[in-house]
C-alpha cells in the first residue's frame, strides 16, 4: 500500500465530487430531507381520535361519560348522530375514526343501580390504531366505573399504587424511537448508492480502464475511492444528528467517540457494499437499483427499524441476521437514547467488524479479477 497514490486516488475522487454540485448537494441534502419527510411522516402516537357521539339519552349521565372520553385528550368530538343518521356512514365516509353509542335510559339503568350498555362502533380497517383506541376507551370506561362506585357506595376506593416510569422515552414520543433509527437507513442508502454510482460513472465515460492500467494496485485504488465518500458521510451523519436535536429534541446522552466509532465502522461495511454493487453493474442505472433493493429494503423491513422483528416469522428473523441496520440500530439507540457505551454492544459491534471485513474483502477480489 502506497500512502501517496492513495491520497492522490483520493484528491482525484474528492475533485470529482466537488465539480458535480448536484451529486454534493444529494450527499449531503439528501440525508436532511429524509429525515424531515420520515420524522414527520411516520408518527405512531395515537391522539385526538375523531369521534362522533350519539347520545340518544341526552342526561347529565350521558354528557358526564361523553366529558370523561373528550377531556382525556385522547378523543376529540366532532359530530353528532341523530336517532335516524346511519351510523355507517359516519365511519365509511370519515368523518369519523369511532362512534360512541349511548342508548335511552342510560341515566335510568344507573340511577336503579344496573348495568348502563354503551357501545363503541369503530373502524378497524387500520388495525395497529383501532387496538390502541380500543385500550384507551377501554381504560376511560373502568376509570369511569370506578369514580361512580366511590360517589355512590360512600366508600373510599383505594386503587392499587401503580406507578409506571418509563426509562429513556417517558413521553412515549414515537419520534424518539424512530429518528435513531432513521440514521441507519439513511446512512445505509447514501453511502451505497454513493460508491455505486461513483464507480460505475467510471465504467461508463472510459476512465476506469485508465485508472487500471496506471501503477495503482486494487487495494490502493479502492481505498482511494472509498475515503472521499467516507468523509462525506460522516460530515452527513453530524448534519442528520444536528437536525434530529433541533427539529426532534432527539439528544445524544452517550459518548460521542463511541458513536463516532460504531458509525464508522457501519459506514465502512455500507461502502464496501456499494463497491460490490459497483463490481457487478454497467450502468448507473442498474447500480441504483440493485443499491436500492439492497440496502434500502432490508434497512427498513429487516432491522427491527419499524417493525419488531420477533413478530416476524421464524425464517424471516433467521435473514435479519445478515443485515448490519439491524445491530447498528441496536447500538445506535444505546448511545443516543439510553446513554450506554460500546461496551454492553460488543457482540453488535463484532458483527458490524466482520461484515465490513467480508464485503471488502469480496469487493477486493472482485476487483483483482477484472484486474486479470
């Protein structure tokens, strides 16, 4: 390895760069505008749950239960439905996530000490939301029960003291959980397609057979177009963590050096990966695309980013294995969320090791044969 014509591979690789604007601009933009489409998009904190009321007793019993599911903040009231409105309509047409259903004779059947029926009707085309309405009507209707019993038997009703804390997320705020999150797949899907595209433009123009033919060996000349790339991701990375803390409150509570650690070596394995895309395509074309499935799919479905992978099938958990988003997300949310070193992640961090050692290491010979 020859320190010089790396560095000269590199300066090359960085001039390039820098007299392509746009590409420099998706580098380092491109990361930004990802996390602010995806931060504000993908929320699944369930609130002000639209809800229509028929109130068909029109007491002060039925107004009290309709107060308790308003005031909660977990419902917000906008509609009525009379005796005769078709209560199908009110969810087919949207004006209405649930209808609460209070039939005549509510306040009657509590004032004789009976058991008053309410009915909840809601739209269960997105399952995920309707199980998390069904919990909090489910809760407001007990509490509701409980307040009743204390008024009316004269008897103090003592609950169980149950005090929930909530470690690392109190707010239980979704964006917490996903923004760290976010910082794989973004990083992930840039530096790949980054590396890709850079050497397949080689192919493409004729320069990458005069790169060959000069003394540079595969080593040298991979490295060198690696480094530019490396740099620029990193300076993403510090724009992502810098827009995360502004826009989503998100606060790094562990090391930075640990972070900066297992974000380079993540970064590694990701460019490695884009060089191997780019040893297997002719086209930039081709190259984004087969960077796109690779690197963008498995970062999102198959990482434990969105959806929990023990929920998965049993052969699908066995593919997370060999995706790097995976324990880099593990770590990551370590470092940011709950303050935690390298040291409780060394199993993450090893895997992380090995898989950029293999993917250079392919990427290397793959490079050495076209050499031959």
């Amino acid at each position: 390895m020859n320190l010089r014509k790396i560095w000269a591979m590199a300066r090359k690789e960085s001039r390039q760069t820098s007299r392509d604007p746009l590409s420099l601009a998706m580098l380092l933009g491109l990361p930004t505008i990802m996390l602010l489409m995806y931060g504000y998009a993908i929320n699944f904190d369930v609130r002000h749950v639209r809800l229509a009321v028929r109130d068909l007793d029109k007491s002060e019993e039925s107004r009290s239960l309709v107060a308790a599911f308003v005031n909660s903040t977990y419902f917000d009231q906008v509609a009525e439905v009379g005796a005769g409105d078709d209560v199908d309509l009110v969810t087919e047409t949207r004006v209405a996530k649930a209808v609460l259903a209070i039939p005549e004779g509510f306040a009657r059947s509590l004032a004789e000490g009976g058991t008053a029926a309410v009915q909840l009707l809601l739209d269960g085309a997105d399952a995920n939301t309707a199980t998390t309405v069904l919990s909090y009507a489910s809760s407001l209707a007990a509490d509701v029960n409980l307040r009743r019993y204390a008024e009316h038997s004269g008897i103090e009703v003592i609950p169980v003291g149950y005090e929930p804390r909530v470690f690392y997320n109190p707010e239980l705020k979704t964006t917490q959980f996903l923004v760290p999150g976010l910082i794989g797949f973004i990083l992930m899907l840039t530096a790949v397609l980054s590396t890709a595209l850079s050497v397949v433009r080689e192919k493409e123009r004729g320069t990458m057979e005069q790169l060959r033919v000069t003394s540079l060996t595969p080593g040298e000349l991979l490295i060198g177009k690696t480094l530019p790339y490396l740099a620029i991701s990193l300076i993403a990375t510090v724009i992502i963590l810098m827009a995360a803390r502004v826009l989503f409150g998100v606060v790094v509570r562990g090391p930075y050096l640990d972070l900066f650690v297992a974000t380079l070596i993540y970064l590694v394995g990701a460019l490695a990966w884009g060089l191997m895309v780019s040893s297997i395509a002719e086209t930039q074309a081709l190259a984004f695309q087969i960077g796109l499935v690779t690197s963008m799919l498995p970062a999102i479905f198959l990482s434990g980013f969105i959806f929990p992978i023990r929920s998965m099938p049993a052969p699908i958990q066995a593919l997370t294995y060999a995706v790097p988003a995976r324990y880099f997300l593990v770590i990551v949310r370590g470092i940011i969320l709950k303050g935690a070193g390298l040291a409780p992640y060394w199993r993450d961090v090893a895997f992380l090791v090995l898989y950029a050692s293999v993917v250079l290491t392919m990427a290397y010979t793959r490079l050495r044969r076209r050499e031959s």
